[in-house]
C-alpha cells in the first residue's frame, strides 16, 4: 500500500494555534507559557532531504512517517510536548533530542519483537542484585554497579531500530520503530515509572497516533465556543 495522503492536516494544526483554548492543550504551552510546542511545525522536508536522511542512517523510513516529513512538516506540534525535528546538523541528519536519545547509530538494526522484548526485561530483573545476599555494602555496590552497566546495554538493544518520537512527560517517551518486523509500529517507554516498553494499542501506527491527537485536541478547543 501506498504511502498515506497528509491533505489537510497542516492546516488543522495552524488553527488549533489560534483557538481560545489552545493554551488548555497539554504539551502545548509550559506553566510560564514558555515551553512546548505552540502547535508550530517546522516546514516539510523535500524528497531530496528525506533520501538523503534515509541514506545516511540506512533505514526505509516508515511510509505513513515518511509521507509525514513530506506534506505536514519535519516536527513540531504534535501528542504531548511535540514531535521531535529531523533536521540537517554539523554531524548529517539527526532527531532531536528531548531527553529520550535516540541512537542513531542502531537505527538499521531491527527493533526487537515483543516477546523477545518482554523475555529480557523479565530475566535482567531477576538478575537485579539484592544487599541481604552479600557479605559486605562494598560488594553489593560492585554487584549492583555492573547491573546497572548491564541495564545501560539493554536499553541501547531495545531502542534498535526506533526514532524516539514525543515525551509525554515523567520522562515517558513514544517511539517509532523504523527496523525489523515491528516497522511503522508506535511504542510507549515507561521504564521510568517502573513500567514496561511495549506497542500502542488502538492507534498503534503513527497515522493513527498522530491523528488521535489532532482529533481530541480539536475536541478540547471546541469546548470553548
């Protein structure tokens, strides 16, 4: 199938920036009115740009994605504090960072499937070293220090193949999986609250996941006509 059709979506974006309630949007404006996305999109990227991306990183990026970058914009307005930018730097072609990292360097490696995603994070938990089984603080400390190395290469394993996409807060962070048999899928991070990794459900593809959003948020601004 074809990549989708972005027709329109621009535009919807553009007026929820001048809405009454726009700054009810969560992500959209920060406390002070400082931070967040504003509903601003930076400006579509061209073919050229997107292949040369591509290239560089060795990936097929998403169709529905892809087409995104095309007809809609690089980033910018989007679920939660925003998506982040694909944008040319000193160093080539690069995502911006909103804390979730995306490793760049792994992106041609295929994401892992859920199973083997659910297996891993099961048995490095049961691996995670407890202060009563050691003879002294010192060794726990060792023990527990190399868990945590450990912890690091995992983390880089499962982020294979995947653009982190949007931060949703509490350091919580949605991923598109770019690599590997889970490709187009939108993943939720909640590690940091002692969550899982794991695939979206009813809008487990970007479109779906983007345009959820454009739908609701134009539902939040309608509540104050």
């Amino acid at each position: 199938m074809g990549a989708m059709t972005w027709r329109g979506v621009r535009e919807r974006v553009e007026i929820l920036a001048r809405a009454d309630k726009a700054r009810e949007v969560f992500g959209a404006w920060g406390k002070s009115g400082g931070a967040g996305h504003h509903f601003r999109l930076a400006d579509p990227l061209s073919e050229a740009s997107v292949a040369e991306a591509e290239a560089q990183w060795g990936v097929s990026l998403p169709e529905e994605y892809r087409a995104f970058l095309l007809e809609v914009g690089a980033g910018g307005a989007g679920p939660f504090y925003g998506l982040t930018t694909l944008s040319r730097t000193d160093a080539g072609w690069l995502w911006s960072d909103p804390g979730g990292g995306t490793v760049h360097e792994r992106l041609r490696f295929p994401f892992p499937d859920v199973e083997e995603t659910v297996r891993a994070q099961d048995e490095h938990e049961r691996k995670e070293p407890v202060a009563s089984h050691f003879e002294d603080e010192a060794a726990f400390d060792a023990a527990y220090r190399a868990w945590l190395e450990e912890d690091e290469k995992l983390s880089d394993w499962f982020l294979s193949g995947a653009v982190c996409l949007s931060h949703e807060g509490c350091g919580y962070f949605h991923w598109l999986v770019v690599s590997g048999p889970q490709r187009g899928q939108v993943w939720l991070d909640e590690r940091p609250g002692d969550g899982r990794f794991s695939p979206l459900g009813q809008v487990g593809l970007f479109a779906d996941w983007y345009l959820d959003w454009v739908e609701k948020t134009e539902a939040v601004v309608r509540r104050g006509r």
